[in-house]
C-alpha cells in the first residue's frame, strides 16, 4: 500500500497484520480520490475505522488542512502513528484513541468537510454512527459523508436519520455510498 498522490506521493504506508483490518486498495482509493480532487485541498477529514490511516494521509498529502483518525486497535494506531511520522504529517493529524461512536463527540470543529468511514462490513456500524453524525453541529449541509460497504448493504434508513443519497459508486465486492444531510 502507498500514498497515491500528492506530496508524500509514492510513500509506501504500512498495514496492521492480521484479519481485523482491510485496507482499501490502492486502486479503490485511486478512484475515490479521484471523484474527491475539488473537495480536499484545505478540507478538514475525518478518517473513522482508519486501520493503517492510508485514507486520512492520501487527503493530507493531496492538501487537506487537517485529519482526524478515529481507530481504537492497539496494532492499527501504532500503525497509523508510524504512518504519520514517516510521511511527516504528523502536526497535520489528530489521532483518536476510541471507538468510532464515542470518538465523534471528541471533535471540536466548526465544520468537517468529509468524513470517511470504512466499518467492518455487515456489522451495523454505519447506521449507528450516522445516527450520532445527525446531531453533531460539524455535519453541515456541505458536509460530505463518504461510508465504504459491502455491496448488499442497504440505505433505507437514511432519511429517516435526515440524509440523503447523493452517489453510489459500485466496485466488484464493494461500494462508496456518498451521503449529505437533506437541506
């Protein structure tokens, strides 16, 4: 895995060992950059789920101002902490050591830009958290909710929650739901 653009471009990132991480490949994370290029530079994101913090370090080096990484795995953090150092970005990141639900209300922002979730698949995680996002003052309008899922997972709960749907973006075993709050 490596960082695919911008200024730590070609950096190779290390990944938590064992099976409770799943790194978004570099093509996915390829293309998801690539839908998001007009969105990042000085965007503050949040990385939830972050595993090896590639996601969150992809936005820094592309010119988001600031990233939060949201990972409660002793063997993830440490390597997202390595990960940081060595791409240098170290005083750009807020590095939260919770489970993502409770990790949300540790961010003091006016506004978050986009938030990225990669949850662990068919586990629930996605409604619970955007239930939490739905309140929090920082999801505003503008901001974009990006959630990584397996691709049976269904969003009929959204609106009920005062989201909205606004891209789908299908790849062979899974799939980038882009979600706003509903105006």
């Amino acid at each position: 895995m490596r960082v695919i653009a911008g200024v730590a471009r070609s950096m190779p990132l290390k990944t938590p060992e064992g099976p409770d991480t799943r790194p978004t490949t570099d093509r996915i994370k390829e293309t998801l950059f690539n839908i998001l290029q007009n969105d990042i530079p000085g965007a503050v994101f949040v990385d939830l789920f972050s595993g090896s913090g590639g996601i969150g370090i992809e936005a820094l080096s592309r010119g988001a101002r600031k990233a939060y990484f949201i990972e409660n795995a002793p063997k993830a953090l440490a390597c997202i902490q390595d990960n940081l150092a060595f791409t240098k970005f170290t005083d750009k990141a807020v590095v939260l050591k919770q489970e993502a639900v409770l990790a949300l209300t540790s961010i003091y922002e006016k506004e978050v830009d986009i938030i990225f979730m990669d949850p662990p698949y068919n586990s629930g995680y996605e409604e619970r958290v955007l239930n939490v996002l739905a309140g929090m003052k920082y999801v505003t309008e503008d901001t974009l909710i990006i959630v990584e899922a397996a691709l049976k997972t269904k969003t009929d709960y959204l609106e009920a929650l005062g989201f909205e749907l606004i891209r789908e973006k299908n790849y062979k075993t899974n799939k980038h739901l882009f979600i706003k709050k509903r105006a």
